[in-house]
C-alpha cells in the first residue's frame, strides 16, 4: 500500500464499519442487538449529540477544529450513502463524470444554517420541524426504518414461505409495519432529492443545504491543520480536481475551500507528486489583518451567528407553553411535556424500530401540528405500551425521550383511558364482556356497577391509569373502541393500587 492512500483507505474502512453498524441498528427486526448498542452506535451523531448535550458533540467540534470534516466521511451515515450513490452511479457511466471546481453557494448554506438556529431558539416547535427535516442522521434513519425495514421483513416473510412449502420453519414470520403513506412519501421525497444531488453533483447537499456541514464547515474553516497544496511540487495534472467530490479545489489559484472539504482524501491518494498533505495553520493570522471575502462568500458577523447557534442549542427543551391538560396524540415515555419533545425530537425513527411491542409509529398529523410530522406517537389500535419496557428511552439518542428505570416506567402516566358507554358491547349489545379490565396492568380500571347504568360496566380510576393503552387495545367494540386514550400534554406520575397485579399482568398478556 502506497503511503499517500493511507487516509483514504483508514476512512473507508471507519466509514463502512459505521455504516454497517448504523443501519442494523434500525433494521434489528429480530432484536438481537441491545438497546445500549444502538444508543451508542447513534449518539455518535452531531444533532442528537447536541440536543442531549452530549461530549460526544463537542468531540465533533474539536476534531473539526484540528484537522476538518471528518465527521462527514467517516461518521455522517447519510454521508457514506452518498458516497456510495456516487460510485454506483459512475459504474453506469461510460466515462467517469468530472465534477471540476465550483464556487461556494455561501450565501444559502450559512442562511439556512441561520434558519435553523433561529427557528430553534425563537420559535420552538418550527424550529424542531426544521431541524427534523433537515438532520442528515434523522433522513438517514427515516430512510432505513421506514422503507428499508418493511422491505427486509417483507423478504424474510417470502422466504419464511418458500422453507415452509418445502417443510421446514427454520426462518419464522414477522408482522411488518408499514409507516403513514404521507411519512413514506416525505421520506422517499427527501431521499430521492439527496440521491439526485449527490449524482449530479457529489457532496452538494452537505455544502449547500446540510445545516451540519454548514457549522463543522465554519469551524474546519479555522482549523489548525489543513489539506493545503504545495505549489512548488504541484504540476497542475488536474488528478485531484477530477478526484474531488466536493468541488472545493481550485487549482487555478492553488487553493483548497477547507469549509467545504469533507475530508474523503481521494486527492491525496491520486497526487502523484505528494503535492496536497496536511499542514499546520497558525490560527492568529486570520486575527492579524482584515480578510477580503472569497467569491460567493458572505461578510457574515460570525460572533453573532456563534451566538445565534448556541442560544438555539440552549433553548432546545426550555420551552413550555401552557396549551391544556391534553394533547393530541400520545407521546412516548419519557417525553416530559409536548413542546420539549417536538422541538427536542428529530424524528430519526429509531426508538419506531427499536420498539419490541411496535405500538409506536410514525405521526402524520395526529399532533395537529407541523413540528409533530413523522414525530413517533403510540398507536393503541395496533399494540400497546409493555409496562415493564423501557427501550425507547434507552436507544433515544437525541434526549427527546429520558431513560426511565422499569419502576420509573410502571408509573409514568403518559395519558387517561376515556370510556364511552355507547359503544361498549356490555350496554350496546349486552354481550358479558371484561377485556379492558383484565388487561389493564395497573388494576385503574374495573368493572363495577354504578347508579348510573343498570348492568357493570367498566369504571376508570384516572389516579392509578398510566394510559399505556392495553384496554384500548384490548376492547373488541368495533368500528370504534369503547375505551380509548388521551394523550397528555405533560406527563405526570401515576400512584400504585396493587403492585403484586402490575407484574402478574405483565407476565399473563407479554409480547
């Protein structure tokens, strides 16, 4: 192996080896890997680092600061599939396609980035919407659960057929779980618009409208060493202008865009005369005199934007109108309150296909809300929430959803089952019926008889209810369930009637 491909071939093993981890963490339809692995695999993203205010984020910035993006070639998973979009497309091509120098679209990708972070700090629940769409891990993550996934579950199935008609269950079935149409077409939208950016044009999207590649690109931008050209032994070949995927070399001037550079080192490795390596950079020079702004570029007042960027990061969570006792739709455990998850949350997806019980699935517009698109919500009509399950919490990677201990999690109310006599089939149809109350797993709801209503019929105690839907979900009344949930806005704490009942409901009625 030649010196100069060192580089290259370090970041495309780290590459691929992130890659591979990331995606089974979403495509885990089995769950053989730990929730603990999962959150560590994730929480090597920027966003969700920052929203957790995680070290993790701060390591990001500090190697940026050192030696550049390497974030968004080794650890950007929506990054390496770019990567790879690029090379599958280049196979059916006749000839390589040469994406040559372009000057910077500053102006675009620095207001966006302002965009984002002012939205996030001024207007909360916008700014989570904002964020949600344009995270890179998060379309990487809607990506792989919501159309990857069932994709793969739905080959297991065919196979799990196939071995059965020749007499053996050696791969069994698995439900599969298709999102929302309006979620799977945004997700199909975005990434198809990522794939024909990255064909196009190579890494256009991490330079233009990646609100992250935007911030580490300010920050590489200072950095202390940089790929830089060695103009006495560069021949001007042209090989690293036809090598880079980012159109940040311009030879012509002899000069290197750091901000843009995505660290891949496909320039170093095709230099022939060793001309393109890393250099120290003596950071006091860009304080020594006033530096005249490079075509495209924007005479930003960066101490502003700086505070604009951390005021968004802090504000992140601290917001919390006062919009009722309910909400629309029911939030996960360990969401808090409504308007810290929606702005905390970036819908990656993860904590939909880590869910053992899949009661959670994306929402389309059950927050009534644009901030709650693709949001995870639990759908009792599907599953219910595992009163002993506490995975969402623990792959979460963004705080959007806080761990809960199992004890924690057993009192957690996150909404109130509702009864409606008219559609229960005890008064309806005067069928002798006890789902609810045999599933509840709390023992908050009974059926009792009342003065109200001649025969026993089920009574909510909302005092021990932790609205984890197992009577919505258990209720036979159909079209409509006589019990259902209401989400609440804030989640609160249930007290305990029979703890001895909790576990044995749970071990009766698992998954």
């Amino acid at each position: 192996m030649k010196h100069r491909n060192i580089l290259r071939r370090v970041r495309i093993i780290l590459a691929a080896l992130v890659m591979v981890g990331v995606s089974l963490a979403f495509l885990d339809y089995r769950d053989w890997l730990s929730a603990a692995f999962k959150h560590a695999l994730t929480m090597m993203q920027f966003v969700p680092a920052a929203l957790a205010v995680s070290g993790a984020a701060l390591a990001i910035l500090i190697v940026s600061a050192l030696v550049g993006r390497v974030y968004c070639s080794v650890v950007c998973p929506l990054g390496i599939l770019q990567d790879i979009v690029m090379r599958a497309a280049n196979l059916f091509r006749r000839k390589k396609k040469f994406l040559g120098y372009k000057k910077p679209a500053n102006k675009l990708r620095y207001s966006i980035l302002a965009a984002v972070s002012v939205s996030v700090s001024v207007a909360a629940g916008a700014g989570g919407a904002v964020l949600a769409w344009l995270d890179p891990y998060s379309n990487f993550g809607r990506l792989a659960g919501n159309v990857l996934r069932p994709l793969i579950v739905s080959g297991n199935n065919l196979a799990s057929e196939a071995l059965r008609a020749l007499g053996t269950d050696a791969v069994p079935r698995v439900t599969v779980h298709w999102v929302p149409p309006a979620v799977l077409a945004a997700t199909l939208m975005v990434t198809a618009a990522v794939v024909a950016l990255a064909v196009w044009r190579g890494r256009l999207y991490c330079n233009t409208i990646c609100p992250v590649g935007a911030l580490l690109g300010l920050v590489a931008k200072f950095s202390l060493w940089k790929l830089t050209i060695d103009q006495a032994a560069c021949k001007k070949c042209g090989d690293c202008l036809r090598a880079c995927k980012a159109q940040c070399i311009n030879l012509r001037a002899g000069e290197i865009d750091f901000s843009r550079c995505v660290a891949c080192y496909n320039c170093v490795a095709v230099c022939d005369e060793h001309g393109i390596k890393y250099r120290f950079q003596n950071p006091l020079k860009y304080f020594r005199a006033r530096q005249t702004p490079a075509d495209g570029d924007v005479n930003l007042d960066r101490r502003h934007f700086l505070v604009a960027t951390v005021s968004g990061t802090v504000a992140v969570g601290t917001r919390n109108a006062d919009g009722g006792k309910f909400g629309h739709a029911v939030m996960p455990p360990g969401a808090q309150n409504r308007d810290r998850f929606l702005v905390r949350c970036t819908a990656c997806q993860l904590c939909v296909s880590a869910c053992p019980s899949h009661v959670l699935e994306p929402s389309f517009l059950e927050y009534a809300s644009v901030s709650g698109f693709m949001k995870p919500r639990l759908n009792f009509n599907h599953s219910f929430c595992n009163i002993n399950c506490v995975t969402c919490g623990e792959v979460c990677p963004d705080g959007a959803l806080l761990p809960l201990t199992v004890a924690q999690k057993q009192t957690a109310r996150i909404g109130l089952a509702v009864f409606d006599h008219q559609e229960c089939i005890i008064y309806r149809d005067g069928t002798a019926c006890g789902a609810c109350a045999e599933h509840c797993p709390t023992a908050a709801l009974q059926i009792r008889k009342t003065d109200k209503f001649r025969d026993p019929l089920p009574v909510v105690d909302e005092q021990y209810c932790i609205g984890c839907g197992a009577c919505q979900y258990a209720c036979p009344a159909l079209p409509k369930k006589a019990i259902t949930i209401s989400g609440l806005r804030t989640h609160e704490t249930a007290q305990v009637l029979k703890q001895e009942k909790v576990k044995a409901a749970a071990d009766e009625f698992p998954f």
